[in-house]
C-alpha cells in the first residue's frame, strides 16, 4: 500500500508547514504560548506517527 | 543555512528573522499557499482536469472557475483574471485601449511598470504632479487633462493611478481621480497592488473601469501573480478571445484570450492564490491592526533624534519611507563599515530587509508583524541609537 505512504509523506510535510508557521508568528524570540505549544506537541506526534506508518508501509 | 540544491540555499529569513523589506511583507505566503506549492509545484498541475472548452478560469476541478468567480465579488467587480503580476495587468489594459501617440495619465509616483505597458503600446504618459503632501489628487488629475486635450487637441485614452504607491506609501485620491474619469468618459485603472489583499478594496465603489492587484505584492501568493479585474463593460475588449484562423491550417483557438496569451497562472502559483484567498478575505478586515503597529511603531522611531519620516503622517500604510540622515549616518560617516554598520547592528538583533549600506533614506514595511515583533523592532532601532550616542527621547 505505497498510497497510504504517499499519503502520510504530504500529512508529515504539511504539519512541518504549520511548524515552520510557528517559526514565523514567534521570531526572533520564540516565546511561545501555551497553545503554540500544544500545537507544536501535536505537530511533532503528528509527524511521528506518518514516519511510523510510512516506515510501517515501505520497509517491513 | 544547507544548502537546497547546489549553491542554492535555504531561504529561512521569514523563520529566524524580522523581515522589514518594503516590497515583501504582504506576498509572504500563508502556510496554505506554502502547502499548496508543495502538492502542485509540478508544471502543468493545474491542468489534470482541464476539459472543456480548455482555458485555465474555467477549470472546475481543482475549482479554479468557482475561485474566479468569488475573487471578483471580493474585489467588487464583474469580471477577474489572474495574470503573472501586476504589470500583465496594466499591459492587457493598455494595449487593448491605448493607440501610437495616445496619451496616459499616470501619476508622478506610478510604477515603473506602468512606463512600460504604456511604452510597449507605443502611447505617451502624462504625470499628473504631486500636491504638496506628496498625493495626487482629482483636481490636478483634472488640470492635467484639461493640459494633455490643450496641447495634444485629444483627450488621454486611459488613467492610471496607483492608490498607494511604491515609493512613500502615500494614499492617492483614487475615488476623486475615478470621478474626474467618468466627468471626462475616460476608462479608468486603480492600481492597488499595494491595497488588493490587505485593506477592504470594491472597485465598483470606487467607480474603476479596471482593478489591478498582485498576488505577490499584497496577496499572500508566490511571484509572479496578479489580478485584473473590469467591468461587463469592458471585459469584451480586453478580455477578447482570438478571432485568428491559420491560412494553411486553418487552426482557430476560439476561446483564448488575446491579451491574456490564453492561460494565465497555469500551476502552483495560482492554486498558491487559492489556498491564500481565505486568509485573505479575513485579513482585510484586520487592516485598522496593521496601522495601528506602524503608527506604534513610528511613533517610537521619531523618538530617536535625527530621525524623520518621509511618508504622509499619520500613516494610512505599513509601507513607509523614513529618513535616518541626522541620526545613523552620521554615525556611518565615521564607522569603519560605514553604512553598513547599521544592517551589521539590526542583523545582530534578527532583523533584515532594510537597504543593506543604507542609512539616509530608505523604506521598511512592518505589514504582518505581531505586536512582539513590533515592539521588538521599535526597541532594536532605540537600543542601537543609543549604543551609538544619539539621544532617545
């Protein structure tokens, strides 16, 4: 199923996205509050989780 | 920063630094459009689905048809293409109304590209003069009218005027200019390329003809892109579609558009648009926020002695052009790097995009910027004032 790989490649590029968008509402400080720190817990469990199925799909 | 590919580096300048280029705050992309690019960055992308009768706003799936359609109710008019930048904007218009020798009205500030479009036409343009607050404004627009038809014994064919423009950031009298325009019955063209995609603009309030915005100005989207939009009016004439049959072939393109050389934004750049448009529609709203943190912002920088600021006050735009000579170049006529100590000092506080060397006048634009990174700039130029001895009030 190279689909379901392909399709976590974009879901893990996207949520860097959103995490390079944090970098962007933050500089040159990068205080971050409490939600963009929920965000960014969430974009990196996000990212994980398509690693492991991409991992899961393409190298078992 | 790694490098991309091969002697191209990472652009990360909008991730670790405060970024005050005067000409790139507003076309920084949304992270949509950023998304966008990555999906439909192949070529042709747009074109998957292209079926019947074959032209780009026409394009159902991604919904590029329905876009065109919600973008010219955003901007008030009947009709709207996308085109690569602003510039195609003003060249469709003008080459399609303006004849050898014809007049142009143009403003004494207009971009460069206006020269151009109008050059390429074979016209003439005709400036109408600032007033003394650096505006231009119906009445002079008049009298410059009233002196092209003395001398030239024509009216001008087209007027063209830049609500703000590029060089002070400046708010032009374009609903009075849209009034003369009608008084006289010529077509007239708002460009906001600096207003489209920032700040509310309805072109039918403000009696334009034709409406040109950019995508990577003032629209969140990559460059090149722009928007022209006209009336039903207008939109036979300058959006004619081809009329041309080949003599050996016999060929006909029937439904492309002449001016437009058929499709327009055929890829990333206008699903980049796209994906921006609804950030868009809301920011807008938002525009009171923006000059709320410019006017802070000059507000703290006219604290610095010597300072000044060169666009009208207060300031109707982020785009603004300011004066440092009585306060960082004096400091740069005697500093080793000379001007280029002052970018030395703003870069060691992660802020770029002012003129790198230039410390007399120059322009900064703080579109986009949250209140901490406002507050944050306004600090950077009082801490560096004051590290070099000029007095902070």
């Amino acid at each position: 199923m190279v689909e379901k790989a392909v399709e976590e490649t974009f879901a893990a590029l996207f949520a860097l996205t959103d995490l390079r968008q944090i970098f962007r509402d933050t500089k040159p400080t990068y205080q971050f509050n409490s939600e963009q720190k929920r965000q960014i817990k969430e974009i990196i469990e996000k990212v994980k989780k398509s690693l492991d199925l991409i991992e899961k799909e393409l190298i078992k | 920063m790694k490098q991309m590919i091969e002697e191209v580096e990472v652009r990360a300048r909008e991730e670790l630094f405060i970024n005050i280029n005067p000409i790139q705050a507003a076309g920084r992309l949304t992270p949509e459009a950023m998304k966008a690019i990555m999906a439909y960055g192949d070529g042709y992308s747009t074109c998957d689905w292209c079926r019947k009768p074959f032209r780009l706003d026409k394009i159902q799936r991604p919904p590029i048809s329905d876009f065109h359609i919600e973008l010219a109710k955003f901007v008030g008019m009947d009709q709207v293409r996308v085109v690569p930048g602003a510039r195609r904007g003003f060249q469709a218009v003008v080459s399609s109304l303006v004849e050898k020798g014809d007049s142009v009205i143009v403003s004494a500030l207009a971009h460069y590209t206006e020269f151009l479009a109008v050059e390429g036409a074979e016209g003439i343009v005709k400036e109408v003069p600032l007033n003394e607050e650096n505006v231009v404004t119906g009445e002079e627009t008049a009298q410059k009218i009233e002196e092209v038809k003395k001398k030239t014994g024509k009216l001008p064919k087209l007027i063209i005027l830049d609500h703000f423009d590029y060089m002070l950031g400046n708010e032009h009298d374009i609903h009075g200019t849209a009034k003369v325009a009608k008084d006289y019955d010529i077509p007239f063209l708002a460009n906001c390329a600096y207003s489209l995609g920032v700040m509310p603009i309805n072109g039918r309030e403000i009696g334009a003809d034709f409406l040109v915005g950019s995508g990577h100005k003032s629209f969140a989207s990559p460059a090149p892109s722009g928007i022209l939009a006209t009336t039903d009016e207008w939109a036979d004439k300058v959006f004619r579609t081809t009329q041309m049959v080949g003599d050996v072939t016999g060929r006909k393109f029937g439904i492309k558009e002449v001016e437009l050389l058929g499709c327009t934004l055929m890829g990333a750049n206008l699903i980049a648009m796209m994906a921006s448009f609804p950030r868009v529609r809301e920011r807008v709203k938002h525009w009171n926020d923006e000059l709320e943190k410019i006017n802070y912002f000059v507000d703290e920088f006219l604290k610095i002695e010597g300072n000044n600021v060169l666009s009208e006050m207060p300031r109707k735009h982020t785009l603004t052009k300011v004066d440092t000579t009585g306060s960082f170049d004096k400091v740069a006529r005697t500093h080793k790097r000379r001007g280029f100590f002052f970018s030395d000092e703003m870069k060691k506080r992660w802020i770029v995009g002012e003129f790198v060397g230039a410390t007399r006048q120059w322009k900064l634009n703080t579109y986009g910027l949250t209140w901490d990174q406002t507050k944050h700039l306004a600090q950077a130029f009082q801490d560096i004032a004051k590290k070099y001895g000029i007095t902070v009030a």
